[in-house]
C-alpha cells in the first residue's frame, strides 16, 4: 500500500500501540535550551530518574541570553540562573551543551541541521514550538511542552497520537522578490492559522524541490503559525549535500547505510493524503503581515482591511483589534508605513543565506536615520561565516547593529525589546500582541524585505527597491 | 509532573470567545523567565486583564462579575495556539480555570492541558455561543457544569451537551495518573526497540555515540 513519507518516519518509531490512534514513540534526539531545559531536567532528578539516553540529547542556551555585542552570560542576570542551572544538570547527566561563545551555540533549530544533530527519518522533540523547523531536512520534529519534556528526558519516548497529513504542493518557477517567507506566510494567509492543526504537513511540488536546504528550514519553521506540529520537506541531492561531512552526521559505511536509508523515505507518487492542496507560484508577491496572528498577511503592495468587509461579526472585531494594535487605518497601503525598528535573525530567517539576502540589498546604502536595525546570526557558525565573507562590514557600514547568537527580539526573553508602540519589520515568526516587546508592532517578512524597510524608513516593495 | 485530577466543575462559563488566543498572550515569556509555575496565576492574560496603573481592566470580561475566578473559559477556534510554553497552562489553572471550551485547540497547548489537569473541551462554535447567551440571559445564577466521567457539558438551561475525550486521557485525568509512571511499565518493549533499531539503522546511534 502507497504510503507518505510521515507514516513511514512513525511506523518505524511505535515502541507499542496505545490504542485509541495512540503510539508510544521512540525519540531519536532531543534537544534543550536555557528557557525550559534546565528546569525540565531538574525535574526529572527530583521525580527519581536519569535522562534516558544522553549521548542523544544536545543543548544550547538560545532564549534568555542577551545578543548585545561582547554579551557574556551576566550580561543578562535573569537568564544568567537559567543558564547556570542548564550547565549543571547537563553535566551531571553526561548531556553535550554547547556553551556561550563555542562552536555549537546558537538558535537551537538553527544548530540542529547544520550540526547534523538531525537527520533525515530521525524523530525529534524539543520545548519549543518552532521544532517543526528541523523537517526541513526530512526530520519528523516536533514540540513539546514541559511536562512532555521531562517524559522524553527521562523515557526517550512520548506517548502521541498520529496526527492526520496535509500536502502542500507549490508548483511552478519562483517570481522576483518571493523567498520561502514568502511563500510560507502566503499559504498561511490562505489556509488560516489553524489549518494545520491535527496534522503534520508535507511540502513538496517543483518550487520546494529547487529550493535550498535553508530555505526549506525557513518554510518547515512557520508550520507551527499554520497550527501544525510538525513539517517536512522530503530529503533528496539537496539535503545528502548539505548534511555530508557535518559534525554528527554519519561517516564513511555508516553514511552508505544512512543514504540507502534516506533514499527510501519520500512519500510513493500514489500516496494518499488527508488533505492535499496545491499553490501556484506565479500567485505569490513578497508578503508582510497587517495584523496580530500570522494569517493576517497580505501581498506587499495590499492594504490593511476594513473590518465592515470581513465575512463576519467575529473576524470584523477581531480584524479592527489588530488595527488598533498595529495603528493601522481600515484599508491603508502598507507600502509607505513608517518603520521604527528592523530585526534580522531567529530561527526562521538568521542563517547565512537569509544574512546574504539581506546584505544584498544594501548595496552601500545606508538605513534611514530614524531606524534601528539589528542582525542577529543564527549561531556561532553562522556568524563565523558570515564575517569571513564580510557581510557584518556591510551590515555595519549601513547602520545596522551585529549582534551575538540567540533568540533576542523574536522572543524578548533575554532583556531585549521593541519598545511600545514602535513599528518593527520582523524576519521572525510570530506577530502575537506583545511578542517583541510590551506594545510593540510586528510586521513579519522577509529578509531582503526586512533590509529594505531599514533603508527607506518605510515599508517598501523589495523588488523596486 | 503535577497533576490535579478532574472529575466535574461548575461555574458561570466566561465569555471570552475570542480566536486564535495565543500562549504568548495568555502568559508574555518575560514571566517565565523570572516566575515559578505556582506564582502565574496574577499574570494570566496581563496585557488585556490589567490597566497601565495595575487596576483591574473591566473591559477583559474575566475580571467582571459573576465571572471571576470560575473554572470554565468559553473561547473561539485555536485557543492556545503558538508557543509551545506549559506556563500558559499554569496561568490559566493559577486564575482558577479548569475547563476550557473551544472549537480548536493549538496542538502543543491541547496536550500540556492534559498534562496539568486542565480539560480542554472540543464544542462547535454554535453550541458554545448558545451557553454563552444563555449565560448572558442570567448572568448572577447561570452555571455551567463539565462533568468528565459522563463526557457531557450542562449548559445553564440544563441541555446536556456530550463531548468527545480520548480514552487514555480521560483516565489519567480522572485518576491524576503520571505520564513517566506509565510509560515505564513498557520498559521490556522500549529496550527491544532499541535493540532492534540498533541492528536496523546504526548509522542513527554511532554518529553520536
């Protein structure tokens, strides 16, 4: 019988069946970070238990650790006890932490894939929402909670239910201007944010084939803001490239075994999905967000709606809150839009890649006076990078600030804030009330988007730009 | 690892009935930082619930009487979606909510209530307006009943409303049961698995051994 590529991951992993639709599933790695790791594996000695299996297992402080040039773990003092707290119990357990400042740190699901601490066909889970992201390399990845955590710490399991499996195909040749955020965002706005709940996604179609391994991290990272646990991308060239010769991907025989493994994984061409939906590439503009949930996005070039035209009483009101919070009129152009502040980096858009994008786009201009703009790379790697080809010289010498590795303003848990009511253009994932700070307003887009919007002050149309 | 058992509440439900409520909002990540999973509750929904002053906000319709401190929350669809953050849980629990009625629930969300003792009860949205006009109608003596043992909700007028609830959920709820405890009777059939998986895929164990 066909089968997806999801179906295949899970019914590899069932340690036994539950009933009710209920598997216990075995957990091929786990990662931690500063915000709940700590706690979760202290909780797990406090209950009487060891972490399972640690050697598979990897942390990172991510979350509340300041990004703020020549930082050290003080830097933040609130975050400087979750860090504390991180390092001890990694070293009582015998887990591998990679510390401020080494090799390894950085955003959690940045590090991951480019450690080659995930794989394909592995199974993932982490405390943290955006997991999903790990798919890209054809992981099944997901989030959890605290509680989930401690269980997975302490069993390498967690009992879940098979969710349902929703296909996302975008065909056709990618237009100037549209990045994977873009079409991302775009299958959001059109599906809703709570389109994927229940389900794990699978994107595939001929534009997410051409696409890069980072990229397709970019696309799987927002499958969270479409209420999906879990995204994946089918690993193929692209991924065996990417991960080949990286830290902790297998070498040698073991490489041959793996790469007959993963070769085997892609859904079969008659493979049925619980839904199933196509999206045309030549139907995606550069995207930016109006409002306060992910689904409220628009081509770059629309306006802010007006709630006397939503489909109903309930969207109308919870259209013109989100007005009122962004300080948007009813039916005004976002192009044009004074912006504030401009961040670059988290774990959906801080990878080299996305920091070349950016960097692109200066072209030796200079960002308007009344703006601040950051660039946070992803990890340490990334930074390393992307100082050797000498982009921070051309983040630096257009006005933007070139920070250290972490979560900073996608999560504002670390001391760092939009302040209120400033208008912020965003490369992360959430536009949530209060995400980047009390107040603050985000417009989510991309990279090159997110650049340009420096540079003019305003939103603008990267693409005549 | 703390979980309260639940068998029935009653209460007037709250009318919350937004969408997408998210767990950023329910509880900003700047508390978690700082705060204990016992000290939450005060920050429950704190960018809607208070004033810039810190008084009471009586536009959030759960700071208004009768409806303060009841156990049931009645919201619209993908409540508790985004963040993967259990703290949204404690709040909720530490504002006295044990119940809460929605379309949809945000996947991660869904399952950390049950972790916690928390329902999450799954209603069409007509059915959850309707208690919450009936609710409305008599605001001072309208009470709302979950009753997990029997899967139904009783609305104000005494409809008895049945609700799905998955099996092994409902009894652990029910009996308080930890997760860890559980799973650990299966210890023989993890140990085969990895035994059998070491075989089959050793490439997924040496690459970090």
């Amino acid at each position: 019988m066909p089968s997806t590529m999801f179906d295949r991951i899970w019914d590899q992993h069932v340690v036994a069946d539950l009933g009710e639709g209920w598997s216990l599933l075995y957990l091929d790695r786990i990662l931690v970070h500063d915000l709940s790791g700590g706690r979760a594996m202290q909780e797990v000695a406090e209950a009487g238990y060891k972490v399972a299996e640690p050697r598979h297992v990897f942390a990172t402080p991510d979350h509340a650790v300041s990004s703020a040039p020549g930082r050290t773990a003080e830097t933040f003092p609130v975050g400087a006890k979750l860090l504390k707290s991180l390092r001890a119990r990694c070293a009582a357990e015998g887990v591998r932490m990679f510390d401020l400042g080494q090799r390894g740190n950085g955003i959690v699901h940045v590090v991951a894939p480019e450690m080659a601490i995930v794989l394909p066909g592995l199974t993932l889970a982490c405390g943290d929402s955006h997991t999903c992201t790990n798919g890209g390399v054809g992981a099944m990845a997901f989030g959890i909670g605290a509680s989930e955590l401690s269980h997975a710490l302490a069993t390498q399991t967690l009992p879940q239910r098979r969710p349902g499996t929703f296909r996302i195909r975008f065909e056709g040749a990618r237009p100037a201007g549209v990045t994977a955020k873009d079409m991302i965002l775009a299958a959001i706005g059109r599906f809703s944010a709570a389109a994927g709940t229940g389900m794990a996604i699978e994107y595939a179609g001929s534009a997410v084939r051409a696409m890069s391994l980072e990229e397709r991290l970019t696309l799987c990272n927002l499958s969270i803001e479409m209420g999906a646990k879990v995204g994946m991308v089918a690993p193929d060239d692209t991924t065996f490239e990417y991960l080949a010769g990286r830290d902790f991907a297998p070498k040698g025989r073991a490489w041959e075994a793996a790469l007959a493994d993963w070769r085997r994984l892609p859904s079969d061409a008659e493979a049925r999905f619980t839904r199933d939906e196509v999206i045309e590439m030549a139907s995606i503009a550069p995207q930016i967000t109006w409002g306060t949930s992910p689904e409220q996005v628009t081509a770059v070039t629309g306006h802010a709606p007006r709630p006397e035209e939503a489909p109903d009483a309930a969207r109308a009101r919870n259209w013109q809150a989100a007005l009122d919070y962004m300080g948007l009129a009813p039916g005004q152009p976002l192009i044009g839009t004074k912006v504030d502040w401009v961040f670059i980096g988290s774990c959906t858009n801080s990878r080299v890649s996305d920091l070349r994008a950016a960097a692109e786009v200066l072209r030796g201009r200079k960002r308007a006076e009344h703006v601040t703009a950051w660039v946070v790379p992803g990890s340490e790697k990334v930074k390393a990078e992307a100082e050797a080809e000498g982009l921070h010289h051309r983040f630096l010498e257009a006005g933007f600030e070139w920070r250290e590795p972490g979560c900073a303003l996608c999560v504002s848990a670390n001391g760092e804030a939009v302040p209120p009511g400033a208008r912020c253009v965003s490369t992360s994932n959430r536009n949530f009330v209060g995400r980047q700070g009390t107040g603050a307003r985000t417009h989510l887009a991309s990279p090159a988007m997110a650049a340009a919007a420096a540079l003019a002050g305003t939103i603008v149309d990267v693409r005549n730009f | 690892m703390a979980m309260q058992s639940f068998t029935t509440v009653t209460g007037p439900a709250i009318p919350l009935m937004a969408a997408n409520v998210d767990t950023d909002v329910i509880i900003p990540i700047q508390r978690l930082v700082g705060t204990g999973r016992d000290g939450l509750g005060p920050y429950a929904f704190e960018r809607l619930r208070y004033n810039k002053d810190g008084s009471d906000n009586p536009d959030f319709i759960p700071n208004r009487e009768p409806y303060r401190g009841s156990p049931i929350l009645l919201a619209a669809e993908n409540f508790g979606c985004g963040s993967s953050r259990e703290g949204a849980v404690w709040a909720l629990m530490g504002m006295g909510v044990r119940c809460v009625i929605a379309p949809s629930f945000g996947d991660i969300f869904f399952a950390n209530c049950f972790q916690n003792g928390l329902l999450p009860v799954r209603l069409p949205i007509e059915e959850i307006r309707r208690i919450a006009e009936e609710t409305g109608a008599s605001p001072g003596n309208a009470r709302t009943t979950v009753d997990l043992a029997r899967q139904v909700v009783v609305t104000p007028t005494g409809r008895e409303i049945p609700f799905q609830v998955d099996g092994r959920k409902k009894e652990a709820m029910l009996q308080g049961l930890d997760d860890i405890a559980m799973t650990l009777k299966q210890a023989d059939a993890i140990a085969a698995w990895k035994a059998r998986d070491q075989a089959a895929r050793g490439w997924a164990w040496e690459s970090v051994a």
